[in-house]
C-alpha cells in the first residue's frame, strides 16, 4: 500500500473545461460536485488517490457529529442513505455508524447520480493564475484542469496553497485570536501516562539515548505556540468474525524494539490501548487512539502539510508500520502478557475491506493540514458563542478537540502534551469569510476543508458531517458567483443564505 508513486507524463495529457474543479474526492469535494451539479454547473473532481470519500470511507465509521440536528442538506441525505442500506429504525431514518465499502459505494452513487466525472491519482503540480484568479491547474501526468471556480476539497489545503494564498501550520499562541486552550498544552487527564514510564533505551540512563518515539524537544510554556500539529493514525476497521478475519501480518521491517515504550507502559500495569474499540455493522469495529501509547503516533506528522510527495510517502509508510506493527507486536510477542495477545489475536483485518490495499485503510487520518488565514479566522470565542458570525454557511457542534502533538521528557519520565477535551455549549455558527481566501489573495477558489480557523477551533469544525455542510455551501456561492460574475467575496449573503435554506442547510442555532 503505498500514498504516492511518481506518476510519469502522459503522451496524450487530459484537458478537462468545467464550470467547477474540485482538487480533493473528500466528503466535502463529494457533496460540493453534487451540489454544483443540481444548480446546473458542470463539476469535476480531481483526487490524488485511487479511492473517493476520504476518512468516512477508510475506516472512520463511527461518525463524529456533535448534535445531530446542525447537520442538513447532502450531509444528511448522505447519512439517511446509510439508513436506508442498514435499515435504520432512528426518526429520521438516518444512521450514523457505517462500513468502509458501504460508505465509498454511496458516495459513488450520488456522483454517478449527480453526472459528475471523477479523475483519480491526479497529483497537482502547478496552479496557474491570471489576475487574482486561478486559470488552470496541472498535475503531475501533464493533466490539465480548467474551470471558473474552483474548490481546494484536500484534507491538507495542497491547492490554496500553490495559489499562493496566505495559511499558517501549526498552534497559535493564545495571544494571537484571544484564547486559552491554543498553543502548548500540558495537565490534559485524557490520553496521558497513567503511570511513570522511563523514556531511555537503558532505564535510568538519559546518555543512553530516547526510546523510539520520544522527542527531546524544550517542554516550552503553557499557551505558547509552535509549529506542532496534533498526531495522525489510521482509523482502523477491525473485525472478530472468524470467516471474515485476516490475522494481522508482520508489516515489512518490522522492528519490535519501536514499542519498547508501549511494552514498559504494560509492565508498569496500565493496558489500555485499545479501549477506544467501538462497534460498527456486520461484527466490525472503528479502533481509535486512547491513552498514553496508542495508535496516534505522537511526533511523527510534523513535517506532512508543507511535505513533498515523496515526504509524505515516507510519513505514510512509517504510520502503517507503527500501526500494524503494533498490533502485530500485540498479538504475538512474548513480552506481551498472554492474556493481552489472546484478546488481540481475537481481531484481525477485515477480508471484504479494502480489498486493493491488502484490507488497511488507504487515508491516513491527517486530523490538520495547513489551515487558511481569510478575513475571518474561526478561534475558540466562535466555537463558545463569545463571537457569532453573522454570515452563516453551516454549524458545528463538536468540542474542541485536540489529539496530543508531542512525546516528550519531563523530570526522567515520558509525558504526552497537546490533548484537549473540552466542550462546546452546543451548535455555533461557521462564517463564510472563514472559507474563502483575502480577496486580493484569488477571488475565484473556496476552502471548506482547511478553512480560515485556529488550532483549537479547527479541532471543533473538523469533521466529516461538517466537511460535507461547508462542501455544499462552497459549491453554493461559487455557482452563484458564475453567475453574477462576481468574485467569491463578493457573493451576496442574503441570497447565499436564501439558496442554503432552501437546499436544506441548517444554519442557525
């Protein structure tokens, strides 16, 4: 399984004319195309990868929603097709758990529905502008798209920032947007050392070097910002049905002394890696990071948003073998108490899922990109109702939630530091300025993905349902700017605003 493979040039290269180029086949490229389609645009979808549906079709099935009733339009109808598959007996016939292939087969619905061509393994390479306005995009094969307006549907923001648009990596300090939980973050309860686990290959030898996995970074100060991002995993679809089972293989260069931290934290009487092990349909399972050492690996992701291809792919490869290695590690070696490898060894890798990567998931979770810096940054007073936009495109609901962003030494031991849990007082409004860049930046791209939002903020707004509300309303504004010959700034709200309601969108509290 491989994110990326250099894709050599075509002899006879596409060029692909549209009124709307979506560069990412994310839910919320997905629901934006359709949405483009039904006001009558003509819409594509260019995706670096080989699958469509991103993290909700590569083993994130158990659906992060905060309130369920903020979330309307194509979002919703997505969600009441899954009903309709798994025969929901819920009100409103929606469901919200859903299987990987059922997920990706729906999403491939609704755009064969919806008439919109999709190219996959379409690498960008080069955006071209004329004016304020992005003209073209090319891929890596000589592939170019052309369109009126266009949409960055990526999970790491790789089109608005070729476009030269302004975007920022990392955690803010909490002076920045007025806050208190961005930047540094120490004394989270959740997913921390339950017990003093020493850090260094010889125990009690700091010259003997760091355990795999631990930074020496500076502890730093408490709301102080830095360039961290919180860690990525794969989200990962399980099973313990026997005839459907795939034992976990040994992943290649497989290296068990990289979970030398993981077996002392078991040592030291604390086993709880796989607690965040929630069911899904048909006997499978949606197995998320909980506690100390767990799937989230700390530290490895810093350098994914702004990283070349080729970097990525080394990121990717070293997130699979951390993850299936530690599952591998789990099951079978023998400092692991045999009581832990026999509850392990019941699980293994589901044979009818992702069948083209060997049954693991072919999205990594990259939880934060690179995020715009538009005219209207969401940050913690939004997602608290301190602030209300007054131009709402859609809600969110979830808390702020920030998995950790560093492993590092403290006083001789290992402590995790970035985690926050803390809730929100329920929906709040999302602004359109938030997804669209500086006017004097390019007047005809939108980005509800990695839209104009603080760390902490983004960690709220970041997910799937909300991705597919600001998809749709993306597509929404631009047909509207097609039409009026506007720039996407310039959009008129009341009938942006009128459109969304009148298509389904839920957007106020």
């Amino acid at each position: 399984m491989r994110y990326y493979a250099p894709a050599a040039k075509s002899e006879n290269p596409l060029q692909v004319d549209a009124d709307l180029c979506i560069y990412g086949g994310t839910p919320a490229g997905i629901a934006a195309a359709v949405q483009a389609s039904r006001m009558g645009l003509k819409a594509v979808i260019a995706e670096f990868g080989q699958h469509l549906g991103g993290l909700t079709a590569s083993g994130l099935g158990r659906t992060d929603f905060g309130h369920k009733t903020s979330i309307g339009g194509i979002a919703r109808e997505f969600y009441q097709a899954l009903g309709r598959h798994y025969g929901s007996d819920d009100a409103d016939g929606t469901a919200w758990y859903m299987e990987p292939h059922v997920a990706e087969n729906i999403f491939g619905d609704m755009l064969e529905k919806a008439g919109v061509s999709v190219y996959l393994g379409q690498h960008l390479e080069k955006v071209e502008k004329r004016d304020g306005k992005i003209v073209q995009i090319t891929m890596e094969n000589g592939n170019v798209f052309r369109g009126g307006m266009f949409i960055d549907a990526t999970y790491e923001g790789d089109l608005f920032a070729r476009a030269g648009v302004s975007y920022h990596v990392g955690r803010e300090a909490n002076t920045v947007y007025k806050e208190t939980w961005n930047g540094i973050q120490f004394g989270s309860p959740h997913h921390t050392f339950k017990a003093w686990v020493d850090p260094f290959v010889t125990e009690g030898k700091p010259d003997s070097g760091l355990l795999y996995g631990v930074s020496d970074a500076a502890p730093g100060i408490q709301g102080q910002g830095d360039r961290s991002i919180q860690a990525y995993n794969f989200r990962l679809c399980l099973t313990d049905v026997p005839d459907n089972r795939v034992a976990f293989p040994q992943p290649p260069g497989y290296d068990p002394s990289k979970f030398t931290l993981l077996s002392r934290y078991i040592r030291a009487g604390v086993w709880d890696v796989m607690r965040l092990h929630k069911p899904m349909p048909n006997g499978k399972t949606d197995l998320n990071n909980f506690g100390g050492v767990s799937t989230d690996h700390i530290g490895a992701n810093h350098e994914w948003p702004e990283g070349d291809y080729a970097t990525r792919e080394r990121i990717f490869q070293e997130h699979v073998h951390y993850n299936l290695g530690m599952l591998y590690f789990l099951s079978n070696d023998e400092s692991v108490p045999q009581a832990i490898r026999e509850e392990v060894s019941r699980w293994g890798l589901p044979a009818d899922e992702f069948p083209s990567t060997a049954n693991w998931p072919h999205y990594l979770y990259v939880r934060e990109g690179r995020r715009l810096v538009g005219d209207v940054v969401m940050n913690q007073n939004h997602c608290l109702r301190y602030q209300i936009a007054e131009d709402s495109i859609g809600l969110a609901s979830y808390g702020m939630d920030s998995h950790n962003c560093r492993r590092i030494v403290l006083d001789g031991r290992c402590v995790n530091e970035g985690d926050v849990e803390i809730p929100v007082l329920g929906p709040y409004r999302i602004s359109y300025r938030a997804i669209v860049p500086k006017g004097e930046e390019c007047t005809n791209l939108l980005v509800p993905v990695c839209l104009s939002s603080s760390h902490i903020a983004y960690g709220s707004i970041r997910m799937e349902p909300v991705f597919m509300v600001l998809g749709q309303s993306a597509a929404t504004a631009a047909a509207l700017a097609l039409a009026d010959g506007r720039a996407v700034q310039d959009v008129d709200y009341a009938v942006l605003r009128q459109r969304l309601l009148q298509d389904g969108q839920s957007l106020d509290v």
